[in-house]
C-alpha cells in the first residue's frame, strides 16, 4: 500500500538517507520507511530497557535495606558476647537457607 506524503528534509539529512539507500540498494521511500520502523522499534526498546534499569535499580535498593536490616537485627539481639556477624553460626545458617530457598543463580 502507498501513502502519497510529503517529507522534508534538510540537504545533510537527505544526503544521509541516500548514501543509505544507495549502499543498501533501496529506494528512497523504502530507505525512509524503513529507518522510521527501526527507529520507533528501537525506542520501544530503549523505553523497555529504561523500565527494566529503574525495576533492578529499586530491587538493589531494597535487597541492601534488608541487608541491613538482617545485620541490625542481629546485632540487637544483646548477645553477652559481640562477635563478628562474618562468623556468626546462625547468621551464616540463615544466610545459606535463604540463598538456597530463594536466590537461584
């Protein structure tokens, strides 16, 4: 199907569009439809990545507050002897449950 649009262009825009449309052996039209396509698709894609990057993001935040929180609980806990939670027996089980339970790499 054929639209009849008029696009204008700048000299160097023009010129960018036939070098691609001669290096690709195209013609004009379907250079220009062509590179809209790809040009909406790849920002849809970037759009997605975007929402993707601010969910890790967030996730990251969140996993290192719990982090933290687990630590302080911890070391709450009044133990009569302050040890290092890096050699802590039940800190290190809890850490091995929840890794094995639910974190799969």
């Amino acid at each position: 199907m054929t639209i009849d649009k008029h696009i204008y262009f700048t000299n160097e825009e023009y010129a960018r569009i036939k070098d691609y449309a001669d290096r690709n052996k195209l013609s004009f039209s379907k250079t220009v439809c062509n590179l809209s396509i790809s040009a909406l698709n790849d920002n849809e894609i970037l759009d997605r990545f975007n929402k993707l990057e601010k969910s890790i993001e967030y996730i990251i935040k969140k996993q290192h507050v719990i982090h933290l929180l687990e630590e302080q609980i911890y070391s709450d806990m009044d133990f009569e002897n302050v040890s290092d939670p890096k050699k802590s027996k039940p800190l290190n089980e809890f850490n091995k449950r929840i890794r094995n339970n639910y974190i799969n790499d």
